[in-house]
C-alpha cells in the first residue's frame, strides 16, 4: 500500500507528458489549402493541323509540413535541411479543363475518361532541396527550388514522376508553387485525339504549367 502515492504520481507525470507531447504534436504540423481563386493549370500541345491549348482553375488539395522544416526553409543565415518531410495532395477536375472550343474539349475530356476518372491527381512521395540551392541558399525571387518525386494519376493509371518545383512565399499565410514538365498521353494509356476522320492528329507529348496557391489552415 505505501507505494501506491508513488504508483499515482508516477501516472500523473506520464499523463501530463503525454498531454505535452499531444500538444507538441498538433501545432507541430502547419496545413496549407489551396486557393482555387488564385491557382491555375496550363496544358500545351500540338497538332498536325495547328498548336492548342486548354486551361483549367479548379486545382484543389493541400499541403501538410512541419512549422520548423517550413521554417528552416526561408532561413538566410543557415543551410535548409537536404531532405524534406510534407505531405501533398493535388486534385484537379478534368472537366475544368477548357480551350474555349466545344468540339475539342469534347473530345479532349474523352480521351481522358472524365466518366470514370473525373480526377487528375498528385500526391507527393518525397522532396529535397537540391546541392546547388543549398550552396545559394535561395532563389532570385526569395523561393526555393525543390525535386519532388510524386506519383500522378491521370485517366486513372498511376506514374511516378520527378518534377522540380519552385516554392515561393508570398506573405505569413500564403505560398506559391510552380512548375512545369512534359508528359506523353500514351505513357497514361491515352490514345492522342483525332479529328476529321483521323486526318487531324493530336501530339502525343504536352507541356503542363501551374501556379499553385495554398492560404494556411487556421489553428
């Protein structure tokens, strides 16, 4: 019976550490939204007939990384950390992509089987901070440059892609993140569009452009 005090102290201790570490845990994560207002994809391709392109806003999802890697990052005084622990997650409606013509984005929703794959999606596998950004500490505009490893899914087949990004912080609460890449349709199990009785054809490779804007989540 005399060590029960101690029994009881000891799991007032352990209770109040893991009331600590609780908390640490839930203001350790910072959360970004994205900011459909402000955010915008570009598709570019070609055809035998003439260059297209289609463009769309509705580029949905988040952005989840630790205060102090986010921190570190627009650090001026010392190296950023090489490797990057976020979470990311793009959702872009397939639909949403217009070129302004009936006819083509008809066509282009088609071939990208909107029906049953409504989606584009993103999600990140890993980043880092390349040597050379590391040397400079940032870039000319005060952003970052990441290679970011991620899968995407297009028409409902998954690819893993490297793709480097440029991050870049526009205010306490707002970041932008930008790029671009080619992607080939047939790599997606995409047959390019045809037209006119396959007289016209679509190129199979196309050059994709974002700009990214995410607010930070409330706490």
């Amino acid at each position: 019976m005399r060590h029960a005090p101690l029994i009881r102290a000891g799991g007032g201790l352990l209770a109040a550490l893991l009331a600590v570490g609780a908390s640490a845990e839930s203001t350790a994560t910072e959360r970004f939204d994205a900011d459909l207002a402000s955010s915008r994809v570009t598709v570019e391709g070609t055809s035998t007939l003439h260059n297209w392109k289609v463009q769309g806003q509705s580029v949905e999802g988040y952005l989840s990384i630790d205060e102090q890697e986010l921190a570190a990052l627009w650090m001026r005084s010392s190296p950023p950390p090489h490797a990057l622990a976020a979470t990311v997650r793009v959702d872009i409606l397939v639909n949403s992509l217009k070129s302004g013509k009936r006819g083509m984005d008809d066509k282009m929703h088609e071939a990208l089987k909107a029906t049953m794959h409504p989606m584009i999606t993103y999600r990140l596998e890993s980043a880092k901070i390349p040597m050379r950004q590391v040397a400079q500490e940032e870039d000319a505009d005060g952003g970052r440059t990441i290679e970011a490893t991620g899968v995407l899914m297009v028409a409902g087949v998954e690819r893993t892609v490297d793709i480097p990004m440029h991050v870049r912080r526009l205010s306490d609460h707002r970041l932008e993140i930008s790029g671009d890449t080619t992607l080939r349709m047939t790599e997606f199990g995409i047959d390019p569009p045809r037209a006119m009785l396959g007289t016209i054809r679509t190129g199979d490779a196309v050059r994709v452009h974002w700009t990214w804007v995410l607010a930070r989540r409330p706490s």
